[in-house]
C-alpha cells in the first residue's frame, strides 16, 4: 500500500502495488478478504461458467429483409429477427425513412424528423376515420369526461399530480388541431363559394 508524506496510508491507488501483497497477509489485515475466491463459495459461479455448446452457436438464421425496412445509420445490420407489423407507408413512412437514412440517433433533427412523420400519420389517421363508419370522438377519447365524474377537484390538489402544472395547456393540444382544421376547412369552402 503507498503513502503519502506523512506515511498515512492511502486507500486506492492508481497504480496496482509491486509487488502484489500477500493474500495471507490481506487475509489477515481485512476481514472476509478473499472469501469469494473460490468459484465453488460463490453463488454466482455457476452462472459465470461459460457454455461451450452456447457459444459456438452463432447467430440465428437471418429474416427476408425488406428494403423499406427502417434501419439506423449506426447499425451495419438489423438484428436477425426483427417486427413487421407496422411497415413504413405513405408520406409518413417517407419522413420516416429520411430520418434513419440521413441523420444518427445522435442527432436532433433524426427524433425530430420521427415525431413529425408521427403527427402526420395521426393526422392521416384521423381523416381516415372520417371515411369510416365511426369517426373519431375527440371528447371521448381524451378522457374529458372520466375526469369530470372522477373527482375531479379534490384529484388535482394535495395528491402531488405532475400533471396538473400542464393542465392549462392539454386544451389546446387536444382541440387545438381540430379548431385549427375546422378554420382551415371553413375557409376553403367560403373561396369555394364566392368563386361562384
């Protein structure tokens, strides 16, 4: 063990000590010193053995790859398995495939350029709902009403809610884009009409 000028021992060093101390004397000087030594007294030994068998297994067999298949640029490869459920489509699935062909998960513009092709595939989402047979509920599906009968009061103080500190704006988040589409719809049939 080193020490300093005035020979108080320092307990880590950088360097490892020559030459190596003494395990007796370790056994000595520090109680329960070594006691893990032996593979056989660990719990853990068993699971630290390696398995041969496992090892020389290699890599499963690869999956068909799909070329529209998302991939991040940090990757030589997907893994050998990997979902097909949601493939990429539409103007969506185009925003998405730049953001993996272009930008590194490092970057901003990559997770950016993912929440937009999120929005658009709502978006997209919603006005195909129109075309069905049952549309989107926005005042249902938020919620809205649950937290009415819900307490709605006495929930939101006293109980530490993160989220009341954002009520204010959840309005405007969840009505805001269909006002917003609404106006805009409002305003394409109004030049509709006065061009007549």
């Amino acid at each position: 063990m080193s020490s300093n000028s005035s020979n108080t021992p320092i307990p880590y060093t950088a360097s490892v000590p020559r030459p190596a101390p003494d395990r007796a004397a370790l056994r000595a000087r520090i109680p329960g010193w070594g006691v893990d030594l032996d593979p056989a007294d660990r719990p853990s030994g068993v699971v630290e053995k390696i398995d041969d068998a496992a090892v020389g297994r290699g890599m499963p067999p690869r999956q068909a790859l799909d070329s529209d298949r998302e991939r991040s640029i940090e990757h030589a490869f997907l893994t050998p398995v990997f979902g097909t459920a949601q493939p990429l489509h539409g103007v969506s699935g185009r925003i998405r495939k730049l953001a993996y062909d272009r930008f590194s998960e490092g970057r901003a513009a990559h997770w950016l350029l993912l929440i937009v092709g999120d929005r658009v595939e709502a978006i997209g989402a919603h006005l195909r709902s129109f075309a069905s047979a049952r549309p989107d509920n926005p005042i249902t599906e938020t919620g809205v009403l649950a937290e009415a009968r819900r307490h709605p009061i006495r929930s939101r103080f006293g109980r530490g809610r993160v989220d009341r500190h954002h009520t204010w704006l959840d309005p405007i988040l969840v009505a805001g884009p269909w006002v917003l589409a609404a106006w805009g719809a409002f305003r394409v049939l109004r030049r509709i009409v006065s061009r007549r």
